[in-house]
DNA sequence: GAGGTTTTCGCCTTATAGACGATTACCTGC
DNA sequence: GCAGGTAATCGTCTATAAGGCGAAAACCTC
C-alpha cells in the first residue's frame, strides 16, 4: 500500500481491490450485442458476466482492460474504448469489497473475433441472466452508445472500412433500436461531412438490383458534431 | 483487504488507496467558477486544490464525497452532483499510487455559503495555479455543464428557485461563456417544458424600466430533452 | 406627462431533418 | 436484347427548431 516517496507520506487513506470492465459492443447478425462470457464458479456460477479483472502494480485502468480483452478478441480490432463510470457498491461482489471501473468497448460489424469457448455475443434485447452488477455497466453503456450515434461520428467504430448506405442504415437501426431512413441517414451524414464515396460501386446484389457506390468515414478519430444543437453562441462568435 | 465471506475468496487482485474529488461549479460574480482550496503543505503548497479525500470502509464514492463537501459547503446547497471520471495515472500523487474520483456538483447562484478561510470560488477562465491532475477534472466538469447545458434542464441547478428571464440569461452566458439572446432562452426553455411562469412580478429595477415576470424550472429532477436532437425514430414511434 | 429603461411580444429568416414519390441502374429470365 | 423486378439514389415538399430584430408594453424618475 501507498509507498512514500517523493515529499511526505500519503494520508491514512483505505486501499480497496479495484477491477476493470468491458461492455464491449457490436452489431451482430443485425442486432446490438455485448460481449460475455459465462462463469463456470460462484459467485454467480452459470450467469453470463462482462469481461475484466485486476489492475497490475504500475498499470493504468485503461491499459488493464486492454490487457483483459487480449484475451478474448484482437485488440487491434477494437475500434473505440472510453471510460463508463466507476460503480462502489460495497455489496457488488459477495465475496468482498471491490470498485469497479467499465469502459465501452466498440468492435465493427466487420471483425469476426475466434472466442473462447465460454464467450459469446449476446443481444443486448434479450439478455440471459447477468452476474453482479453488471446489467447496470451494460444498460448505460448502451444508452450511451446510442446518444453518442446522433451527435459524434462513433459510427464510425460500429462500421467497416468501406460500406454502402443501405449496410450503414442496417447498422445504426440495429444500434438504435429503431428503423432508420436510409435517404435521411445519408443526408445527415453527408452534411455533417463524416463520410464520403469511395468511387466505388459494391458487387451486385444477389437479387438484382442497381449496386450501391461505397462510402467511408473521413476520420476514425472520434468527433462531437457542432458542440451541440442548441443554444449555440451569436453567429458572428461560431 | 478483501474480507473473505459468502461464497469463495476474492481473487489476488491489487489494492489502491481511492480517493474523491468534487468539481463544484457555480457562478458567482457573472462568472462560473469552481470552488477550491489553497494547500498549506507539500506537494503542492500554496496551490490550489479541488476538495475531497479518503472513502470510509463501508462508503460509497457518493457518500464519500457529500461527506468531504460537508465542511466546504451546506450539502442541501448542492443543486446537483453526478460522477465524472476515475484517473489513474501512476504519478499523479508524488506521494503514491492514489486512485481518483472526481464528480460534478452544482451549487446555485442563490447559495452563498460561508467559506473556510483557506477556500474560495476561482472563475474557470482565470484558474491560479493547480495542484496534481486537478486542471483536468474541471476541464472535463465544465465541458460536461456546458454540453448539459444545451440538451438538459441542469441549468435548474444553476439558478435560484424563482428567478427573471434576465438573471436567467446572465446565468447562462456566464456558464456558457457566450452572450445568450434572452429571447431565444425564454423561447428555448418554454418549449421544452422546462420552466413556467409564478404568476408573480419581480420588484421593479433600481434603474427603472418594466418589472419582470418571475419563472421556476417546472422540475429539479434532472430530465435530457427529447433522446437527442437527431436521427429520431420515426413519426409514429416517437 | 416627457424621457429613459427594461421586459415582452410578434414576425421574419435560416438551419436541419423527416416523408415520399420519381428516376436511375442493375439484375434475371425469356 | 428486351420486359419485368429490385434496390439505390435523387429531388422536392413539409415540419420543426431556433436565431435576429424591431415594435410595443410597463415601469421608473424628474
């Protein structure tokens, strides 16, 4: 606990277990899913829980989860990472004491991750029964991913390299919960200038049809639209 | 560490001391500031520090924090306080690994608590200088209140209970930072419900001119308008 | 009651996005 | 190679939200 160094001593303060999680999302088989894994021990044994663990001596919280989702899927296909919340429940865990700190997690539709045995997506709409407190990281996680779809471009994370509107429409209405308007998600996005055609036009479909031009995002790094829709400074200030 | 009951031992993980922060805005003098105190010893002496400290065994981070706010501020005076972000930097105690918490209060223009002589609201766009990672908790605090601002009534935890739709206004540019058109408030405001008139009349101005009419936030329970401002579901559903 | 001050209201313009039908461009099968 | 089917794309209309601005209202003091 606390090693002094540098100038005094830290003050007596409590040292509690912490551990990190991830509610990591994607769209799978055209619904929003989270990736669990299921407990083979108590506590909870046979519930579904969200991927994580300890925190090394020297490591941060982001590089923790990091390390924990090495194990279940390449890193290098996680998209978009950011911090949740921190939750300290005194009761989380039966077993004792411990803080916990969730990120949201995103993987595109196009990463086909090799999972372990006891790891699977699940639907966020039709959960099965979910240890701790976990179904709490994973509701605010999913609201969260939803607002931000409507005023940044995390989009982005959720999509492939290249895509055509109709495969972007399906995405956003799978994220959203809700159908989408392909010729109105295609404006808002042109508009915002988040993507942009690739000159390419996709393979034809297998029923006919005219094939569809691709499009990509401009940035993969995440951007807010605007700051925000209301209440905007005077125009002259923007 | 880690009390060994219910069912199993907590695994081998790593214990940090944890402590919480509060950035606790208001505006005071027309401009938002964050209140602060001047550190007496090292490290940091005579800098500025957010308040806060340990948490208690059997404490949540929430309880944790009033607790630390108690002796700064009358805690019914806090408006609002939502958590904002866990750092984790290694270094950010010279000391030792320390974990921290930091939150967004609210305290509002009609408070005016009676300060500790080491303690004092500092205007956010004229900070002194901060001790450890301080400046960036109210960074990301006040980004948080100005986005907030835009797509949810927190501005009720700004304003006193009955107040004109200038003193809103000024409310509002200070925390914004921008000049608001007092028309386009009162416009905003009222179409989203937010607040209603008291029916009562404000006393006349020193300077003469019309008296205004007193309004209230309908509620003081946080509410974020709409979902978002875009990609709605479609007409029927909403 | 004249002149000054501030609030409140109404109207106009602009920005954004949802709805929907028309058009385009490709397929398959004859 | 042409008819019929299908999906993508475009154009236009409408709805909604919000910024700008000036006129009118309601109070003050002198």
């Amino acid at each position: 606990m606390a090693r002094a160094d540098g100038e005094g001593a830290l003050p007596e303060w409590q040292a509690y277990p912490h551990e990190v999680l991830a509610v990591v999302l994607s769209v799978r088989d055209g619904r929003l899913s989270v990736l669990m894994w299921r407990r083979a021990k108590a506590p909870f044994a046979r519930r579904w829980a969200l991927p994580g663990g300890g925190v090394l001596a020297h490591e941060r919280l982001r590089a923790a989860i990091t390390r924990h989702l090495a194990e279940k899927v390449e890193v290098r296909e996680l998209t978009h990472l950011e911090q949740l919340a921190t939750h300290s429940n005194v009761h989380r865990d039966p077993r004792g004491r411990v803080l916990a700190t969730a990120y949201l997690g995103i993987v595109p539709t196009s990463a086909t991750p090799v999972l372990p045995a006891d790891t699977a997506w699940q639907p966020v709409g039709d959960l099965p029964p979910t240890a701790f407190d976990h179904i709490d990281f994973i509701t605010a996680a999913v609201e969260r991913l939803r607002a931000k779809l409507s005023y940044t471009n995390v989009g982005h994370a959720l999509a492939p390299d290249e895509f055509t509107l109709a495969e972007l429409r399906d995405i956003f209405s799978a994220a959203l919960g809700y159908p989408v308007a392909q010729t109105n998600l295609a404006r808002v996005m042109d508009r915002r200038h988040l993507i942009e055609p690739t000159g390419q036009r996709s393979a034809p479909g297998h029923a006919g049809g005219r094939p569809a031009m691709t499009y990509r995002f401009r940035s993969r790094e995440l951007s807010v639209t605007d700051p925000f829709a209301t209440l905007r400074p005077p125009r002259g200030r923007r």
